[in-house]
C-alpha cells in the first residue's frame, strides 16, 4: 500500500519529532516509486494534511531527502521557502494554510501552478489562488506604498496577502527586512481602497459614444485614477 508512505511523513509532521523512524524511512526510500501508481485525488489529500501540521517543516525536508517529492509534484520543491512561508504565518499572526505552503513549497512561476494543479487535482479555488501567487511575486520588493496600493486594489485583500507572502518567504522569511515586509502584509489592515468614482455615463455625457470606445475609455480613467493615488475629487 503505497498510500502508507505519505502517511508515514503525516504522522511524522503531526507529532512534529526530529528526524523520522530510520527503518521506516528507509522502506519508504525503497518503495518509492510506487507513489506514482496513486491517485492524484488521494496524494492531495495527504499532503495538504501534512503541510499543515506542527512538524511539517522537518518532514518535508525528510521527504525530499529521500527523493520523495520529486514523484509528487513532478518538478522543483523549494524546501527552504516552505519553511519561510511558516515563520512567515506565524510572524503574521495567520493559521497554517494548506494551499498557500503548497505554493511556497512548488511555484516559482505560474507553469508550476498549473502543473501542480493537474497532478495534485486541486480544486478551480486552490488552482486559481497558486496561479495568482506565481505571477510576478518577485516584483513586490521593489514596489513603493503607492504601488502596493494599486496591486492591493487590483487583486483583493487575499490574493495581494497571500502574494506578498510567498515573495516574503522567497526572499528568506522573517530574518530579512521583516519591518518592510511586515508593513507591506499588514496594508490591508490599515488602508481599504476607495471605490472609482467614475462611470459611464460621465463619458457618455461628454460625447463618447457607447461601445468597444467607451469601455477603453474607462479602464484609461481607472489606470489614471490608480496612477494618481486615488483621488476622490
């Protein structure tokens, strides 16, 4: 029963003891390339239980040790990231969250999203909030207070979170500008973002023609409005 392996590394992570049982470890190293013969349906469900538990850190990385996780995800795990996006939860005051460790563990860009949502079978909600974490996260560091508001406004307090998170644990986790990066988490808690003050029939009024124009013309405004820090005059 391959299925024991992935349940050998959850108990392993819910106990959250140092390293696993060497014989146990070992059988498992034996038998591991039987993971690829379960179904996608139940190795997501394994895993998204042990990425969430106390030990999860040190499993993973017991796992990838032994080339487990390879047969899972088929491509690149980040170890050193995953471990980041829980000391990133943590300083963050936030619960594990399954989906949002996944994608610390195995996204890179958003191919690595697609590509774990097809072998994982994860939900269209799991598959769309990995997607929206690969794209682009490494270019939050570079984003000033102005910047962060417009991807806050554009994404949505959780995806602009959970994006934020996983540049932060890229970038190291909690030891590494954790002041700025802590502030640029914490946004949505201290800024809401005004509604566009704009319509329609403002264009419309002023002789834009209804149609294909009309609509170019408001999403020209919104850009304006976003590029000049939201001005309610």
């Amino acid at each position: 029963d391959y299925l024991r392996i992935l349940r050998f590394f959850r108990m392993h992570a819910a106990y959250g003891a140092g390293e696993p049982d060497r014989a146990g470890y070992l059988a498992c190293i034996g038998a591991r390339a039987g993971l690829a013969t379960l179904s996608a349906e139940r190795v997501r469900m394994e895993m998204l239980k042990l990425l969430i538990a106390e030990g999860a850190a040190v499993a993973v990385q017991a796992m990838a040790d032994a080339g487990l996780l390879l047969p899972i995800f088929g491509g690149v795990a980040y170890t050193g990231a995953f471990a980041a996006m829980i000391e990133v939860e943590r300083a963050l005051g936030l619960p594990p969250n399954a989906v949002r460790r996944l994608a610390a563990l195995t996204v890179a860009v958003t191919e690595d999203a697609r590509r774990i949502s097809v072998r994982l079978r994860l939900s269209n909600a799991e598959t769309k909030a990995m997607d929206s974490m690969g794209h682009r996260w490494w270019r939050l560091p570079s984003k000033d207070d102005a910047r962060a508001r417009q991807l806050l406004y554009r994404l949505g307090e959780d995806p602009y979170r959970d994006r934020l998170m996983l540049a932060w644990a890229r970038a190291g986790g909690v030891g590494n500008g954790a002041a700025r990066w802590h502030d640029l988490a914490t946004l949505p808690q201290r800024w809401s973002a005004p509604k566009f003050p704009l319509r329609a029939a403002d264009f419309i009024s002023r002789g834009i023609a209804e149609g294909p124009a009309l609509g170019h013309v408001l999403t020209l405004a919104e850009d304006a409005w976003l590029a000049a820090d939201f001005p309610l005059d």
